[in-house]
C-alpha cells in the first residue's frame, strides 16, 4: 500500500506541473469569455487529449493559436 505522505506528495507534483497549464487555459477562457462558443469548443478539446498533464504547453499554446485563427476565420 502506497503511504499517506507519497501520495500528497504525488499530487503536489501533479499539481505544480499542471498549473502552468491551468493557468493558460485560465488566461484563454477570461479572453473569450465574451464567446460562450470558444469556452465550449475549447474545453473539450483540451480534456480530450489525455488530459492536460501529459500535454506539453508548446502543444496547448499551439492547439489553442489554431483554434483563434480558426474562429478568426469565421
């Protein structure tokens, strides 16, 4: 069995690697808040791909310029 402290530490480490990511995400949905369709569309697209832990933010900032050139487009 797996020890108390391990875990919460594991989860700390989960926890600072993904909040670079959070924040992106956070900064991106603030800005197309005034879309209710971005927030939608960009949600599932972002948890879809093996969730943000595994997803480098290279990838993210990447996946997220196509989607604003995108809904620039229409």
């Amino acid at each position: 069995m797996v020890s108390r402290s391990f875990q919460s530490k594991h989860a700390l480490g989960v926890m600072r690697r993904l909040l670079p990511k959070i924040n992106l995400v956070a900064k991106v949905m603030s800005e197309c808040s005034r879309s209710a369709l971005a927030c939608f569309a960009i949600t599932p697209a972002l948890t879809a791909h093996n969730g943000l832990c595994r997803m480098p933010i290279k990838r993210i900032q990447k996946m997220l310029m196509h989607f604003f050139t995108l809904l620039s487009m229409r």
